[in-house]
C-alpha cells in the first residue's frame, strides 16, 4: 500500500489510465471483430465498409501508444488482405 500522499496519487492515476486503457484496447478487439464477422458473412462491401472504419480507430489507438504501431498495421495488413480474398 502506498505511504506518501503522492505515491496514494500516483496510484490512482494509475488505476484511472488502465481502466481507460483498457477500454480503449476493448473498442480496438471489437472493430477487427466487426470486419472479421462481415469477411465471415461473405459481405464484400459491408466489409470493406467496416474495413475502413475499423482501419482509424486502429491508428488512433496505435498514436496513444495503446499498441504498437507494427501491431496496428498487422492488424490492418490481415484484415485488408482477408477482403481482398474474397470472391
């Protein structure tokens, strides 16, 4: 447990930016999810929509420094390539 004023602050700062981070990477699993379902679907344009979509709140996420910035362009990568595949 934290003895000085500051270490008790510190510790809430941090609990407070995990839970934001936290639901920052949840709004980031749910947007691949979105594309992945409408791939799954066999949907080109409504996946290609939710492609695009997708694609700035995985760069957003990636600029807060929530994921890698490599991590974000695999995702991206996968994601673009899946689509492309389709029929």
């Amino acid at each position: 447990m934290a003895n000085t004023a500051q270490a008790r602050k510190r510790a809430r700062q941090s609990d407070k930016q995990r839970d934001h981070n936290a639901s920052l990477r949840s709004e980031l699993r749910t947007a691949i999810k979105r594309v992945a379902k409408a791939i799954e679907v066999g949907d080109k344009a409504v996946a290609q929509a939710a492609f695009i979509a997708s694609t700035s709140i995985v760069d957003s996420i990636a600029d807060k420094k929530i994921i890698h910035k490599n991590k974000a362009a695999r995702h991206k990568s996968r994601l673009s390539a899946a689509i492309k595949a389709m029929a």
